[in-house]
C-alpha cells in the first residue's frame, strides 16, 4: 500500500486553520467594543479560518478542504472536552481561581451546539461556493470567489449561531443586529485580506505545483473518500 504524503506548505496550512478555530473559540468568551459595535474578540481571529479555508480550497480542491473541516471539527470537540474535564476535576485546596476558571472556559450546551453547527454549515458552504465558482470562471477572478463564497459561509454561520445560542433570550431586533453587525464585520474583513489571499495562493501555487478543479465531483460533506 502506498503512504500518502503530504506536503509541508498543506501541513502548515492545515495548521494554521486549526489554531484560528480553536483560538477564536475560545477568546469568544470577551466581547469587545469596536466603535460601537459589540462583538466577540474571537473575531478578530475567527475569519481567518475562512481566508485559510478559501486557499485549501483554491489550491488543493474541495476533498481535501472537506477532510480539514472535519478535522479541525475533531480538535475542537477534542479542545472543549478537554476544558470541560479539567473543569470538572477537584481543585486543589489552595487554588482559589475555580470561580475564574469556571466563568472563562465553562461551556453551556447550547453554545456548543450553536458554535459546531456554525462551523460546519458555514465552512463547507464557503468551500463549495469557491469550488463550484473556480469551475464556472476556469480559475479566473479569485477575489469574486473569495468575497462571494465568505458573503454565504459567514452569513449561514453568523444566522445559525446568533439564532441558536440567544433565540428566546434576546428581542428580536438585537439578535438581527447582531447577526448583521458579525455578518458585515467578517466579510469587510475578507475583502480586505483579499490582496494576502491572491499572494499565499499564488505562492504555494508555484511551490507546490498544484491548481485543483473540482469537476465531477460529488460534494457530499459527509464523505471523506478520495
């Protein structure tokens, strides 16, 4: 059997993802003044997953990016029930800080539940979205993809989770808000990372010898078959 090999710029890329997901999540808990508009701190990190998501899948095709969703899924579910566990063990009888522990990292379930959703609706509809759109442009005009695909992924995760997490708990006009504000915050700042995304994707690009176009593909999210 042969070993599949990969290279040491996917290796990094993959990393990165997966420490952007599970950093924002866990700076999620601040929320933040940014000239009036009240938001998560981890977003300022959080849409960087979606930048290094549309490279995955720019450069090395929806298959590939479908299995680092799925991981960085996996570590995430692996980081919080690490936290959970930890928070669960007895204290030692001179630490003092269980209160800060507790108000930092505990999770409620409907947060977990709003959060995983998220995630996985919104990243695989940015990479599809990017995919299909490489097809039907034969690979030209990459910020339309790039814009096009973070307009949909970020607005289905900023719905689901908003919607989730705080439906019943919030009028109606502040959950709107919320959603909009997010929404708007996360695809200006794609827009505007759009010059690094052409620069890294044109990089590894070269380096890696790799443009992959997903024709005939099934985009069944749930596989993870060649």
């Amino acid at each position: 059997m042969s070993e599949q090999k990969y290279s040491v710029w996917f290796l990094a890329v993959v990393g990165l993802f997966i420490t952007c997901l599970i950093t924002a999540n866990i700076i999620a808990v601040k929320l933040v003044d940014f000239g009036g508009l009240i938001v998560p701190a981890g977003i300022v990190i959080f849409p960087i997953s979606y930048i290094v998501g549309d490279v995955l899948t720019e450069v090395y095709g929806f298959k590939r990016a479908r299995r680092v969703i799925w991981l960085g899924f996996a570590c995430n579910a692996l980081a919080v029930g690490a936290i959970l566990i930890g928070q669960a063990l007895p204290a030692a009888g001179f630490w003092d800080a269980q209160a800060a522990y507790d108000r930092i990292l505990g999770y409620s379930p409907r947060l977990l539940i709003a959060s995983f959703a998220a995630f996985l609706v919104g990243e695989f509809a940015n990479s599809y979205i990017l995919a299909r759109m490489k097809v039907a442009t034969k690979g030209r005009w990459l910020w339309t993809r790039t814009i096009t695909s973070t307009l949909v992924g970020q607005g289905l995760d900023s719905v689901i989770f908003i919607l989730i997490a705080f439906a019943g708990e919030s009028p109606t006009d502040v959950l709107m808000t919320a959603i909009v504000s997010q929404w708007v915050f996360k695809t200006v700042y794609e827009a505007l990372a759009t010059p690094i995304t052409y620069a890294v994707v044109g990089f590894i690009k070269r380096r890696e010898g790799v443009d992959v176009y997903d024709h005939d593909l099934t985009f069944n999210p749930l596989s993870l078959a060649e």
